[in-house]
C-alpha cells in the first residue's frame, strides 16, 4: 500500500528512528510529526493533571457528591439530543443541497453552514430575548392572538434549541463534501444489481456517510458538552457550567482541575463511541473507479417541501438571530448610541482565523495520513490526543497554556504564534475529521498508480493524493475559520496585549449591555466569515464542473 | 518614573472636565481644567530611559473604563497597554504566571478578584489609600476601590410600585414572591452581599434566608444584565442585582425601559455597598507609571467619569455622584467591616449546601 505516508518516508533520512518505531509501520517522517503534533495538542491534559495533584481534599469532597452525578447527567442528556437532532438537520440538508436538483444549492450551503459562525453567548442573548417568555416572539403574536406569555424557553428546551442550531453545521459541511466525493460508479453498480433509487439511497449512499456523520457528530458533541455561553444564559446547568463556577467564585485551579478531567473522561467515552460506530469497515471502492461528478437526483414534487425546509432553516438560524442584530443596531443608532469602530478588530479576526486555519491543516497532514494509512494502537492514542482541546472548555486551555508558555517558553507568551497555538489545540479536531474522513475515500493505488507512472513521491503529494482530498481541506479550512472568528477566551487571554478581534468586542459591550454596539460587531463576525465561506464554495462549484446530466427520477 | 503631585485638584465640585496638557518640560506639567477655573500642578520627573509601557489587566469591562484609560493615556504620554477579560479569567491568569506576569495593576470588577491574588499585591502609598473611606479599600492597604455601586432590588414598573416591595430581604421569602424573582448566585457581588449577611444576621439566619428563597423558587441567572433585562421584559417580577446596570438598560431601551431600581429603606445586607478597585503586582515593572494610574483614578476626573458615565458612586470625598441615583447618604447601609466581608469561601460553601451552588 502506497500513500502519503510511504512518500513521506523516501523524503526522509533513513534508518531506524527509536524505540517508538516498533509501536508502528508507518515510517518515521510521518510518524515523528504526528508525534509532534499530537504531544503539543495534548499540553492541556498534562496541565490539568499537575493542579488536581495540587489539589486539597476538599476537591476531591466536592467531586464525589450526588450532585455531580445528577450534572453530569445533565449533561449527557443534552449531548445525546444536541447530537441526535444535528444529524437530523444536517443530512437532508446535505443531500439536498448536494445531490438534488434544488436551486441555488451554493447559496444555500452558505447559508445553512452560517449558524457557526455565530458566538454562543449572542445566540444564548438572541435566543432569550426573541423566544423568552415575554420576548419579541410574544410580543409579535400579543396583538393577533392575545398570547401575554410563552412557555419558559430556560433549562433544556432553550439549550437544546440553542445548541442545535449552532452546532448541526459540524455535522453538515463534512457530510455535503463526503457527498461530494463519492464515486457516482458505487450508486450505478447498486442500481445495475437491481436496487431501487431509495434501496440505493439507503443501503450505499447513506452507510458511505458514516465516517463523515460520526466524525461531524462527534465535533457537535464534544461543542455541546463544552459550550459555556449558551447554557449559562439559557440556564441548563452543565458540567462546564460547573466548571466556570469553580473559575468565577472560588479561584481554586485544583477543584477546576479536578472537574475538568472529569469532562475529560466523559469526552473520552464519546470518542469511545465513535469509535465503535466507526469500526473498521471500508468507504473506498476496490475497483479501477473514476472520480465523476456526483449525479444530482430531480426532487420533482418534493420540490416545494425542499425549499420550504430549506427557507424555515435559513429563517431560524440564520434570519432570525440576524434580525435581532440588525434591530439592536437600528434601535441603537436611533438613540443617539455612538457605534465603535470595527476596522481594527474586524482585520485582526480575519488574520487570526486564516492563520489558525492554515496551520490547523499544515498540522492535520501527518496525522490523518498516520490514522488513515497506518492504523495501529500508537496511531490510536495519538488522534484521540488530539481531542483534548476540543474536549475542554476554552478558559481552561487557555490558562494551560498561560501555565506552559510563562514556565517554559516565555518569549512566546502573549504573542500572536501562541495565539494561534492556541487555536490549533483547540479546533484540531475539526480539522482532522474532515481531512481524515477525505483521505479516508481515496483509494491507495491511485498513488501507487502515479508512482508506477515515474511520478516522485513529493510530486505523487502534490499533484495527485492533494487535489482529491482538497474537498475535504477546503471544509476543514472553513471550518476552523469560522469557530477562530467567534473564540473568545483564548483570545482574551492570550492575545498579545490591546488585541481585539470582533468576538472581543462584541463580549465586551455585550457584557455591559452596549446591545447596539454588540450587534454591530456580531453581524461583523457572520459577514466576514460569509464572504470567504461563499468564495470557497465557488471555487469548489468550478474546480467540479457538472459535466454530468441530472438522473430522471 | 517618578512622579509627585501638589495641589492636587483639591476642593470643590469640579465640572467633568477634560485636562488639557499646556505644557510639558522636563520636570514640570501643567494640567489646566478647562470649565473650572483653576490649575494644578503635577511634578514628573522622567528618567532618561523610559520604554517600559504601563500594564494594565482590567477585569472591568472594555466599553465601561476605555474612555478614561485614554485620558490617562492623553494625559500622562504613557504608552498604556490594557488586557481586557472577565476578573475571574484574569485572576487565574495572574495565579499562573506568578512572578513573570508582565502586568502592573490589576483592575478588578469586585473585591473578591483582588482578594485571590492578594499575594501578588503590593501595599499602596498611605497617600493614596488615605483618598478613599475606610470600608472601601484593603485593610492591609494591597488595594483600593475606584467606585462604589450598591445592592438594590431592581423591579418592574408595570408590574409593581415601590409601596408593593417589602422594607427588607426577608420580605421576599413570603409565599406571595414564589416564582417571581431571579438573583445571580455566581455572581461575586451577590456573594459577597451573602457573606455581609452573615456578618450581620449570622450563619444559621443567613442559611435559613437562603433556603426560604430556595423554596420561593427564585430563578438563577449567570449575572446581573440578564436579570435586569428579564425584570424590563416582564419576564420576572424583579431581581437582586447591582444598581448600575439599570442605567445601561436605560441609555440603551430608552426611558420606557420597564424597570427602576429600589434600595430596600429596612438597610440590612440587602443594602449593601460595595467596591471595584485596583491593586498594584508587586512584581511591577513600571511602578511609579502604576501609582500614576491609580492616582489618576482617584483624582477628581477618574471619579467624576464613574460618577457620570458609568452611573457609579464616587469614592473620594467632594466628587459628587450623579444625580440620578440616590444619595450614597440615603442608602441604610449596614456597618459591616471590610474584614468581616473576606469569608467567600464560606459563603461558597453555604450556597453549594443549600444547593444554589453545584
């Protein structure tokens, strides 16, 4: 088997390399920087285990109370709904915007994957203040229906509808360009075998999802159990919730420590389920093969349900939250506020989440090639350590790193490198899933073929195993320009001193109340982060021409 | 740097009046107020090298104090770097980077901040101290409020008046409030109105009034702006919370903004009046330009700002608060010691028991 990997180790200087050798076959110019990288993204963990050895024993009386195991449940039951639902919103729409004849189906994609973008702490804010008890939904239906108050949206129902709705675009932007990749030739084979359209869309097109849906799925719950913003203003109490409490009131590292392992643990166990989901099943074909253009099915009188499910997901998530903004603005500006100026910061944002995004996929190379190519327990523990960020609340990666920089490597601290450090451990993840799940679909002797043709190693990387997993780059990319617009505190505390990006800014007058200059600054993030997400899907539209006719259905 | 004032803006109700720099020698600024008709001199005494910029970690929010950072800034010529995130956040930063932090004061939103890095504080100049009352600064002298704000319940207008609120906290723990109020229990100002309340009343009165409210089924809230805005909507009835914020919603919503602010006339700890101040590290590297700051923040300017702009009370005698608010001297405050309020831990406890806390 040929791949990235073995191209990799002819670059590399020979001989064997260590001990660490015999734990995998992979050659060691891949294995050391998955190594590498793997080691840096699990900095966190290492923290966290030297303050709860610190930690006194009245950390140890608070962990082992009732009252966390009814959290933690808590919380368990919010990641399994938020997760559920995501994959629910996220697949139809996938498929619809994909491999279906809906119109305007880039505008579409933009729109539905824009929810990301948005902070959690104004979604939490828009989401009171619209559907709260006494919020501007009620006061909209109080003149027609008479309706004087909603039922409370606080507790579960608020912060499941919150988080959904942020969160189901993990789920949807590797599902679209899984879709994107598959080989069309699989689908003709299942209906030649006498399967019907549905029995082809059920037994090959949806099972070939499955590695994009359970990695998507994963980010979402792994966001779910972490998020701080949402959940403390919709008032459901998770163990992050627990987490910042320790942080707000008690300043004792050892007890939020201790805590933090503890949601350490249970993000274990959902990588654990991932992993048994995932299995070792295949999702490239074994034939000679050809990458075509998927075909794209006419949804005839399913027409109108499409659109009008694509319209209702645009109206809430996107419409919605953006109206609240714009409201805030208007109404601010007609009383007299003075709006900030946004310039600084809104470059700042922009430079940060291209930056993070770029190192984020430089990084995710060696390890995807290593999971993919290479399986073996060493590979294992590497990817899973590099959930660790992912897996934690961003405060406590954040005073990791404060911990490791001013120890150890203090030149670095408070700079925009370890910044940017930062957000690579924090959002890892979102990029691995999405190249490994890309490279995972490119058959090895695609490279071996490009080898045999006299092709050189480097050039079998550039020219051939690059273009086909680009798809999956691009949306990895995407991705984690968008979660580094919106992160807030890894910015705060690490950014070089006076950095503001427009997530800073939108906090702070957020925080104080300045609802018009808040606004101001949120709309900012979803706009800049539009623009290039826009522009990649464009890219993406031309580098695939449709050069195949729709099926008739 | 070393710097030295006389004449210090001494006396009478000065307008809120930018200072102008009219000259600026060697050793010698003149900083003349511009509607009041008076000049003040200020002895700067600058040595030949001075790059180091003033460090500043600002637990208080950007859009409430970068107004008057920049008048320092103006003011002074001082290359000012600020960081700006939540107390809590930046305390534990401090805590981490011990002795190598590079920051020079700690501008903290409560007095709980202050208290978790008191370690790393160094006492203030007795000049300064000596500005602000007695129960408004460290007793050690490792720090100093900048500005008062008091507890008060905040209400809904259509909902209620002030003559359906009770004289003091205790009222709200009959059945008639049940589902009606929310408080921020996380909240470091709440919590420490929790440990006044057991200096007055003592633990198991305090306990007691806990659990009532518990029972009455009072909402919580992450922090003080959710509460006020839940209180404007109608969404509760009314709320436990600092009395600032109002004044935001107000500037924001406009006057029909369906919420006032009523400080309970029984006093008690329901009254309580507390502090956001500055400390200075004592591994500072630019002390002198750190005593210039806090200085500056408790000159009649700094304190006419959070009197003005932030609807704050003025710590410094003679600075007049705004007159929006009630007197300072109206409010029945409790007489709780500085000292008396340090037990969070305490307090922390006893929230977590009653189960208001996780």
């Amino acid at each position: 088997m040929v791949s990235i990997a073995r191209v990799m180790r002819v670059a590399a200087p020979g001989g064997p390399i260590g001990r660490l050798g015999r734990w995998t076959h992979a050659p060691p110019a891949l294995w050391v920087p998955a190594l590498v990288v793997g080691l840096l993204l699990a900095l966190p963990l290492v923290y966290l285990v030297i303050r709860t050895a610190g930690a006194g024993d009245d950390a140890w009386a608070l962990l082992f109370r009732w009252r966390t195991v009814m959290i933690l449940l808590r919380t368990v039951a919010l990641v399994v709904t938020v997760t559920v639902a995501s994959v629910l919103i996220a697949v139809p729409v996938a498929w619809l915007t994909v491999r279906s004849n809906l119109p305007w189906p880039r505008f579409w994609s933009v729109v539905a994957a824009l929810p990301l973008v948005i902070p959690s702490f104004v979604a939490g804010l828009v989401v009171q203040v619209a559907l709260g008890p006494r919020g501007m939904l009620q006061q909209a239906l109080e003149p027609i229906l008479g309706v004087t108050e909603l039922p409370s949206i606080y507790g579960f129902p608020g912060a499941a509808l919150t988080l959904t709705l942020l969160s189901y675009p993990y789920v949807l932007l590797p599902a679209q360009s899984s879709l994107r990749r598959q080989d069309p030739l699989l689908e003709d084979a299942s209906r030649s075998l006498g399967h019907g359209r549905r029995a082809t869309l059920r037994r090959v097109t949806l099972p070939m999802l499955g590695p994009a849906v359970g990695a998507g799925s994963l980010l979402v719950a792994l966001y779910t159990l972490t998020d701080f913003g949402a959940v403390s203003l919709l008032r459901y109490e998770t163990f992050t919730w627990a987490i910042f409490v320790q942080f707000e009131s008690a300043f004792d590292r050892g007890v939020a420590a201790a805590l933090s392992l503890v949601l350490v643990a249970l993000a274990a166990a959902i990588l654990a389920v991932e992993a048994v989901a995932r299995g070792r099943a295949r999702y490239h074909g074994v034939g000679p093969g050809a990458m075509a253009e998927p075909r794209r099915i006419l949804l005839g009188r399913w027409m109108a349900p499409a659109l009008a499910l694509m319209a209702a997901l645009g109206a809430v998530a996107l419409i919605g939250p953006m109206g609240v903004l714009a409201y805030w603005v208007g109404r601010g500006l007609a009383g007299g506020q003075e709006l900030i100026s946004v310039w600084e910061p809104l470059l700042n944002s922009v430079l940060v989440a291209a930056l993070a995004a770029i190192a984020a996929a430089v990084a995710s190379l060696p390890v995807a090639a290593l999971v993919v190519r290479y399986p073996s327990r060493f590979a294992w523990v590497i990817e899973r350590a590099t959930y660790t960020g992912f897996a934690l609340p961003g405060l406590v990666v954040a005073i990791s790193l404060v911990f490791f920089a001013v120890n150890l490597a203090r030149p670095l601290y408070q700079t925009l490198f370890l910044l940017i450090m930062a957000y690579v451990v924090l959002f890892f993840p979102a990029m691995l899933a999405a190249v490994r799940t890309a490279l995972a679909q490119v058959r090895p002797n695609v490279e071996d073929a490009a080898r045999t043709l006299g092709r050189s190693p480097i050039a079998t990387l550039v020219q051939v195993t690059l273009p086909l997993i680009w798809p999956g780059i691009a949306s990895g990319i995407g991705l984690v320009f968008l979660l580094t617009m919106k992160e807030l505190p890894a910015t705060l505390i690490l950014g070089p001193i006076g950095f503001k990006t427009l997530a800073t800014a939108t906090w702070s007058a957020a925080s104080e109340a300045f609802f018009a200059r808040a606004a101001m600054s949120a709309l900012l993030i979803v706009l800049a982060a539009g623009v290039p997400l826009l522009l990649l899907r464009l890219r993406m539209g031309r580098a695939t021409p449709a050069a195949t006719p729709p099926v008739r259905q | 740097m070393s710097l030295t004032r006389r004449a210090l803006l001494r006396g009478g109700a000065a307008a809120a009046a930018l200072p102008v720099l009219t000259a600026c020698g060697e050793s010698e600024v003149v900083i003349k107020e511009v509607e009041v008709e008076r000049v003040v001199t200020v002895t700067v005494t600058r040595p030949p090298s001075e790059a180091q910029p003033l460090v500043i970690y600002s637990g208080r929010s950007e859009s409430l104090v970068d107004p008057i950072i920049q008048q320092f800034r103006s003011m002074s010529g001082l290359d000012v770097q600020v960081k700006y995130a939540g107390t809590p956040a930046l305390a534990a930063t401090l805590l981490e980077e011990g002795d190598a932090s590079p920051a020079d004061v700690f501008f903290a939103q409560d007095p709980g901040g202050l208290g978790a890095v008191e370690s790393m504080l160094s006492p203030l100049p007795e000049e300064l101290l000596s500005r602000v009352p007695a129960w408004a600064r460290s007793p050690q002298g490792l720090w100093a409020g900048i500005s008062g704000r008091a507890r008060v319940v905040v209400y809904n207008t259509d909902r209620l008046s002030p003559a359906d609120l009770p004289d003091d906290l205790w009222g709200f723990t009959d059945s008639s409030w049940r589902g009606r109020l929310g408080w921020p229990p996380t909240n470091a100002s709440f919590q420490t109105m929790v440990t006044g309340m057991r200096a007055v009343w003592g633990d198991d009165r305090t306990r007691e009034w806990l659990d009532a409210m518990h029972a009455n089924e009072i909402g919580i809230y992450p922090k003080n702006t959710p509460i006020v805005a839940a209180t404007g909507a109608g969404e509760i009835d009314g709320g436990l919370v600092n009395h600032y914020y109002l004044h935001r919603f107000l500037a924001e919503e406009g006057e029909s903004f369906a919420a006032r602010n009523y400080h309970l006339p029984g006093g008690g700890p329901g009254s309580l009046v507390m502090v956001a101040g500055a400390g200075i590290l004592g591994t500072a590297a630019n002390r002198p330009a750190a005593e210039q700051f806090v200085d500056f923040l408790l000159s009649t300017v700094g304190q006419q700002y959070f009197a003005s702009t932030t609807h704050e009370y003025p710590l410094v005698e003679g600075v007049k608060a705004s007159r929006i608010l009630t007197p300072l001297a109206d409010i029945n405050k409790p007489a709780i010691a500085l000292s008396d309020l340090a037990d969070l831990q305490g307090t922390q406890a006893m929230l977590r028991e009653a189960g208001i806390l996780p």
